[in-house]
C-alpha cells in the first residue's frame, strides 16, 4: 500500500442541494432542551459550509496505528456469487473497536479532552461505538462511562469485558441510575434509551460530557476517511465501480464511505456512482419509514431532527445486528435519501448473515452481522437481471467491523435457528403517527 | 510500508553445532508405526540441510491477502511499565485464525492437496490452529476434520463455530470415534489425545491425512517469515534488538520468529540477540522438563522424539492459555535450548494476562493469552535490574494472535478469579521417570 492516511476530512455540506433542515425544539416538555457542552470545532463541523478540515496532528498519530485500512477485489466471493462485476471491499474491522466506529471516537475524544472535559459518557448497542470510545479515552487519559443496551450486553458479555479492559465503566440499560430509565418502564426503542441515560448521567456528572458515535454531521465527517482512502485505492487499481456500498444503523459508515464519492462528484462535475444504504428489515427506515421530525434519543429534551424514521417509540425488535437498530436515520443522510441521491435496501437477517459465512469462507475475512447487510445488498447488485437497482461496471462495499465476538449469530445460522423479524405495516403506522412531516415536497427516489 | 512478503523461507537446520537426535521407533508396541502420508517436500523440509526454500505461489498469494503483518514500536506499553529500551511488536494476529498459525497451514495445505489428499484431519487445543486449517482447507477445496480439546471447545465454543463457519467439521475430544480415547479412559494430557484422534481418524479414512501445526521442522520453517519480515522491519527503523521472545506452546511463533536471528547470526557471523522462550509455569517443559525422549501424541506409535518436556502422560491443569498445553517443545527448540542458544522464561497466567491487560490500554491491540506470556517476559527483561534477563538494547517481542476468543479469560481477570496452577515438583518428576534421557551430556544454560 502507497496511499496515506489523509491528512484532512472532507465534508459534503457544501455540495447539497438544499440547506439541512433545521433542527426544532421539542414540544413536549417547556425549555427542557438539555446543554450540551459540544466543542467548538465538533459545532463548527455540523454547521459550517467548509469542504476540507485539517485532522490534528495526534489524531492523524492515532490513525496512523490502524489506517490506511485495506482495500482488496473479493475474487473469490464474486465467483462464490456469480457476480457480473468486480466487487471491491473496504475493510474497517482491523482496530481494537473491530469497527468504523474509532475514526470519529479518536477524533471526538481529543476534541473534548481539549476542550476540558476528563470523562466522556455515551450509549451503545451493539457495543463497537463504545469499545472505540473506550479505547480512544484511554488514548488522551480520560474516564469513560458507557450504558449499553442491556439485551445486547448479555448476549455479547465479552463486548463489555473489552470495554472494562480498556478502562472504561461499563452500565447494562436501563440502569437503575436515570431518570429517563425509571420513567420508561423498560419500554420503547433500547438504543436511544441507553443514548437517553447517557445524556441524563452525563448532564449532572461533573467535568463530564455526552458523546455519540453516530448520525451527528460531525461523525459523518470524521469517517470521510474511509471514502477518500477506498477512492485513491481504486485508483492505483485503476478500478472503475458504479455503486457504493454500506450498511446503515444511524449512517456513519455508509456516510464516510459513500459521501466522499457524492462531493467529488458534485465538485468536479464527474459522474456519481449509485450509493446504496443497506439496512436492516428490522428497522426499515430508509425504506418503509416516513421523511419527518422525530427525537433522537428517549429523553426527549434533545432536538427533533428531520430524518427519515420508523419513529422513536417503535419496539423494535431484538436481533443480532445491534448497531442497524436505530429507528432513524442521520439528517445527512436522510436529506440526502430526500433529495435522490441515496438508494435503499433492506436485507433480512438470514440472507445477510448467509450471505457472510459465502464471504468468510471464500475471502478469510469474518463480517460483522451489521457488515453482512451492505455484503447482501451487494451480491444482489452484482447479480440482478433487471431492475433499477444493478451495478454495472463495478462495486465498492464497506465490511465495516469483523465478527469475532458475534459468533453467537452465526451459530445460530449454522443450527438453523436464526429468524427474521420484520415489523408489520399497522405497527409502523402506528409508530410514525404522531411526527410532523419535513415540510419540504418529497421527491420520489 | 515498504518491505516484501519473503520469497523464500529460510531454515536453521544447516546452522546447527549438532545434528538432531533421530527418532525412536516406540517401544511400547510392536512395529506400530503408523504410516503417515507426509507429501515429500515436507519430509524434504524436514530433514535437509538446505538453507532456503522457496515458498510456492499460491502460498505466496495467500500470505499477501495478510502479509507483510505490521511491526510497531509498544511506546506507551514501554511507558506503562518503564521500559529500559525500546519495544518493538511483531503482531501475527490480523487474519482469519486469529494467529500465526496461518502461515504453515497454507504450506502445508498446499503440498497435501497437490499431493492428492482431499482431506485434512488434525488436532487442536486452543483452537487457532484448528481454525487456521479449516481456512486453508477452504481456500484450497479439501475437506477438514477437527479434533478440539473438549474442555477448551467448551471454554470457547464459538472457536468451533468459526471453525464450521470455514467448511469444517469439529469433534469434541475425547470422542466416542476412535480407540485411542476409548482406551485412556479420559485420563492424560488431552491435547495429545486430540492429536491422539486425529491420527486414527486420518489412518482409516480414504483420501485423507493427518496434519500438525506446531513442532514439526517444516512447520517452524514456514513460521520463519515471521522473523525475516521482522529482521527487514526492525533495519527499516534502524532498529537494533539484543533480545527476541515468543510464547511457547511446542514453540512454532517462537522459532518463527527467533530463528532467522539465529540463522543469519551464524551465517553472517555477527552478534546472536539472547533468544527468549516464553512458556506457561503450568507446562514448565523449558524451565523444569528433562531433555529425553518422549511422544508427540496420545496413540504411543508415533516415533519418540528428543525433547525438553515434563512428561506425555502428564495430566495438564485446565488454563486460558490452551496454546502453551503442550507437554513438550518442538525438537528443533529444544535442542537449541540443549545447546546453549535458548534462553526460557516460565510465567503463570495471572501476571500474563496483567500484563496483557496493561499492553491494550496502551497500545489498542488484545493480545491473546498465549502471547501475554511473551509480553510479561519482554516486560521482565526490559525492566529487570540485575540478572543474566536482561535487555539493554531493544527487544523484538512477538504477538502471535489476539484475543477477542478469549475474553473469558480476562473476565476473570477483572473479575478477581483467575487462578496459577503450576504442577508440584512430585508430579513433574512421576511424569518424566519413565523416560530415556537423550545420550549427548547436558550443558547448562
């Protein structure tokens, strides 16, 4: 490998077509917006209309331990698939975290930690947003406090073991610590549950502050890393593709891979490649949910962004792909969904994670169950007749995170005994009933 | 970085001071040798005095996909423990095994397949190897058949289901398939009876062979890209090193990477860093074993070779670190260490493991408990004060997987209730009574 760890991000808010919607404050509780003590550069970066940021110099450091991260043709998964097409994967799983999830961790930890916060507080689902928070405090010597959603916890205990060996203090939610805890009576959505205790726990201990790994302009941007290494990658490969590939809980690994790609082609008038968002049929914001404002966590004193969700009180269900089970999606992404640059498709847990043991044993690489998603969505562009959605020239795809401590999932593939939960239509009526639609005409994608 | 996969392997067999002691037919029965189907360049790799070996080119491409693995200096692992001198990290973790023991299972896959076997059968105990031969197995379409120490399969039951995941079928040793573990009862070191089973399994089934991962000659000399990529790293920081460690389990990552050092120190005539096995006290082979002969495995018809051990027939206590349970040392290492070249160091599992703990908050890297061995001997050199361990220079320590299968053992590390089991003196000296010394007289060392 030839290629550098680049040396600045690159944002796409300069190229949308329209503004972000703004954000609205909540209506149901009078002035309860909580302060978040967000620094300087991290507000900057989800506002301003800059292209390019300069990566301080100690997060370039810490990059530089993990990244470039690889980028290889998956031959033999294609031939595996019957592929039309090269298909060409961007691996993220080889760090501590096993995930994306470090860029923006390390970048954020060393935004707060000099901006005087000593302890950073955040909710995770699937664990690999914490694990890569847990580690990044450990880099720059700052305590960390996580609340994990307690039915993923116990499912993966190791994803807390790893945490706690990277110093970190490790809460399986809901907790009997917050408030928001006690008056959810273990109800509604988990993530933005254990995103709601984090906020709460994190508002009223000092020196401390709340971070999220995912859906924030600013997350987005930090993972741009992955995109503008996989675009000069293909280059020395001199390889041309017309899809763009990733798995989508909130939208930071398909935004960092995919968005790069959306800028260049905006900026230099090029030809844009068919970005793709895999997500869960789960929770299938992207394409069964409604374009509208909705919270982002349970507290209900965040702001209410415009995004695309199944709604923020929806139930939904357990499954192995912890980090697709967001009930929306980042802003960024969503607008861009709105706007018809983002195509979507839902993958069911089985074919997904068939779809990974095809991929482990064919390229010696073990996805994520999250991972599996964009693989699937993949192999059925690669290897459609007909339809909109086929890629013709050529894939990229991100692998997000290895599989390692989800071997539980693909036990259960193995034994015949993995299942698929999709949510039925009255039930995602219901959830998205009571949310004020963006106001702005929808365009059909 | 810059720096090649090797092109060529290279042995230490022609830089001995002594020819290794033969084989011994077993005593125990009559002509019992069981016919073992060894393609011929391993037996070649064996036994020749030939230095370089060029390495085929499937096998070539395959290291690729993981090749050249990264070497680091541990800076703040250094800081953590106050380090006298530089630390340098040669990490065999980043592939599918999880280990080092990719590197012969692809060679040796290889050479079976283009020998016409269709399947290969083995035995593993922490299940690396195991894992690492089902990859291989996949990648060059032959079926594979495991046996896995049943306790560790039970201790880390998704090692098996990575293993299946792989196309591979796995048995939990002692099975009810074979006579060698009908006949010891359930009694006995049970990675030898593992090996024990796979042997049997193999003799009596059409088109397969037995293969091993660890301390045969061509096994260490497939290993030695490990050290000739590291050698080249070390001069590319202009790093120097008077010492070089690894874990010991039969001593395959040791080797690997400590005997290009000897090799090219004989060859060229320079200076020979200390060479510095790393082995668990609860198999004590190096540090309290007798160099007689003794068996490789549980089914008593294979040959008796030459070997530091605490005896084949002792019952080995449970522990995390099920790579190092292995009564002896390979051939090769165990008459390096007879004649003066290797230095060894007995380390128990909870200063192992501490120490394992301390190098992934400073470094971000979850070594596996096997290679916490090696650190906490890297960390006793590097900060001992007086004493013949010692390093003034740098050390070069190998990292010969990760840990992410192994969270339970660090569980209880945090937990408080990881234990030592070191074997009493009495047991040691019942366990090697029965065995004939090797003739040549012993040096100390």
């Amino acid at each position: 490998m030839s290629i550098q760890v680049p040396a600045q991000w690159r944002s796409a808010l300069p190229y949308l077509d329209e503004r972000l919607p703004e954000d609205r404050t909540p209506q149901t509780r009078a002035g309860g917006s909580v302060q978040v003590n967000l620094p300087m550069e991290l507000a900057r970066q989800s506002i301003q209309q800059k292209e390019f940021w300069d990566i301080p110099a100690p997060v370039q450091e810490a990059y530089r331990s993990f990244r470039p991260t690889p980028l290889w043709r998956a031959s033999r998964f294609e031939q595996a698939i019957g592929s039309r097409v090269p298909i060409w994967v961007k691996y993220e799983g080889e760090n501590i975290s096993g995930s994306h999830k470090l860029n923006t961790a390390l970048a954020q930890a060393y935004y707060y930690h000099k901006a005087g916060v000593r302890e950073l507080v955040t909710g995770t689902g699937a664990g690999q947003w914490g694990t890569a928070l847990a580690a990044a405090c450990s880099l720059f010597g700052m305590r960390c406090t996580i609340f994990m959603v307690g039915t993923s916890l116990e499912r993966k205990p190791y994803r807390g073991v790893l945490m706690r060996l990277l110093g970190a203090e490790v809460h399986a939610s809901p907790t009997t610590l917050t408030d928001v805890a006690r008056q959810s009576g273990g109800q509604g959505n988990s993530l933005s549950l254990a995103i709601g205790e984090a906020v709460e726990y994190a508002a009223r201990t000092s020196g401390a502050a709340f971070c999220i790994g995912s859906g924030e302009n600013y997350s987005i941007l930090h993972q741009s890393v992955i995109g503008l290494e996989a675009a000069e990658q293909l280059a020395e490969h001199e390889a041309e593709v017309d899809a763009v590939i990733g798995c989508v809980g909130a939208g930071s690994n398909f935004g960092g891979l995919a968005l790069p790609f959306y800028t260049e082609a905006k900026a230099s008038g090029g030809t844009m490649p068919r970005l793709v968002a895999a997500e869960s049929s789960s929770t299938p914001k992207l394409t069964k949910g409604v374009y509208a404002y909705d919270k982002t966590d349970a507290t209900g004193t965040s702001p209410l962004e415009a995004m695309y969700t199944i709604g923020s009180d929806y139930s939904i269900p357990d499954s192995h792909s912890a980090g697709l089970r967001y009930h929306g999606a980042a802003k960024l992404i969503s607008a861009l969904r709105h706007q018809g640059y983002v195509d979507a498709v839902a993958v069911d847990q089985v074919t997904a994670l068939e779809c990974g043991r095809v991929f482990t044993q064919t390229q010696t690489v073990l996805p994520a169950p999250e991972s599996c998603h964009a693989l699937a969505a993949a192999a059925r562009l690669a290897t459609s007749g007909a339809g909109d959605l086929r890629a013709e020239r050529g894939i990229l795809v991100c692998v997000s995170g290895h599989g390692y401590l989800d071997l539980g999932a693909y036990q259960q593939l193995l034994d015949g005994t993995l299942r698929d939960q999709a949510p039925s239509p009255a039930a995602l009526l219901a959830a998205v009933s009571g949310l004020a639609p963006v106001d702005s005409p929808a365009r059909q994608s």
